[in-house]
C-alpha cells in the first residue's frame, strides 16, 4: 500500500507552504500540481512528464522523485521507481514514505529482505506510520513469518483505530 500522502510529503513546493495565492506560484508548483492531479486520475504517464519537469527545474525536489517513482510502480516499471525512491532518500534521509514506498516495490519485485530493511527504517522514523508495518506485514507472509505479519498487521489495526478515534 503507497503513502497516500504525496501532496504532503517532507518537501513540498514552498510556495504551497506558504498558501501563496495561484498567482504567485513558479512554473515548477505549477507542474507539480498538474503532475499531482494526473497521478490521482490513474493518468502515470502523464504524472511522470510532469515530475520529470520539476525535477529539471529543481534536482533537489525530493518530493517529485518520490512522486515520480509511484507513477513508474504504477506503470509497471520497477526499476525506475526503485531508483526514484533512492534518489528521494538520497535527498531526505528522513522521508518516511519514500523507505515506504521503496520498500512495496521491492515487495512487488519479490525482494522480500530488502522491502522489510525499507519499511523498518519508516517505522524508526515514525513509529504511528501504519503503511509500513502493513507493507513490512505483507512482506513477512510472503517470507512465511506468519506470526510476524499477524502481529504487524494488529499493530496496523490498533494504530488505524487509534487514528480514527483522535480524528472524531
């Protein structure tokens, strides 16, 4: 399961940051946004045109790597995204959803080892981050580590509960 936070992740524009009015947004918010907007329509290809722009514009956006490696997963093309979730960590050491995300396409790449490395640094930097316990649940079952994967996936069950209740 991918973050689901990607217009919220560690870096996002500057300009969004400081709720500039859509006049004053750079060329590269602009491509974010519209990347954004294709990668919530299921439109990856054109979300990897977008992200590819702002990383043009700006190689240090570790937002738009990460971003761009979720629209390659979604085409299918692993490699690509692996490399896109790296170069985000590379960037943002801390990215918990790009360890995330990282590690579920090692997941769907059958590197069960290396996805459960991924998820557990998530879980170091954001104990509460359910995605990665699932996602490191996921990879556990596939291990054959059932009991390991039950008790992820009953953490994931208490931390979503716990979420639901502080959000009422």
């Amino acid at each position: 399961m991918e973050s689901p936070d990607h217009r919220h992740a560690p870096q996002s524009p500057q300009s969004l940051i400081r709720g500039d009015s859509p006049s004053e947004l750079t060329e590269s918010d602009i491509y974010f946004l519209q990347a954004n907007e294709h990668l919530d329509n299921g439109q990856a290809s054109l979300a990897i045109d977008g992200y590819t722009h702002v990383i043009e514009m700006d190689p240090s956006n570790s937002v738009a790597y990460n971003n761009r490696g979720i629209a390659y997963r979604q085409v299918s093309d692993l490699e690509k995204a692996i490399a896109d979730y790296t170069k985000a960590i590379q960037l943002s050491p801390n990215y918990r959803e790009a360890y995330t995300n990282r590690g579920l396409a090692f997941l769907d790449s059958a590197d069960y080892e290396a996805a459960i490395i991924d998820c557990n640094r998530a879980i170091e930097l954001d104990p509460t981050f359910w995605y990665a316990y699932s996602n490191r649940g996921l990879a556990l079952w596939a291990l054959g580590n059932r009991k390991a994967a039950v008790e992820d996936y009953a953490h994931v069950k208490e931390l979503v509960e716990l979420h639901n209740h502080l959000s009422e």
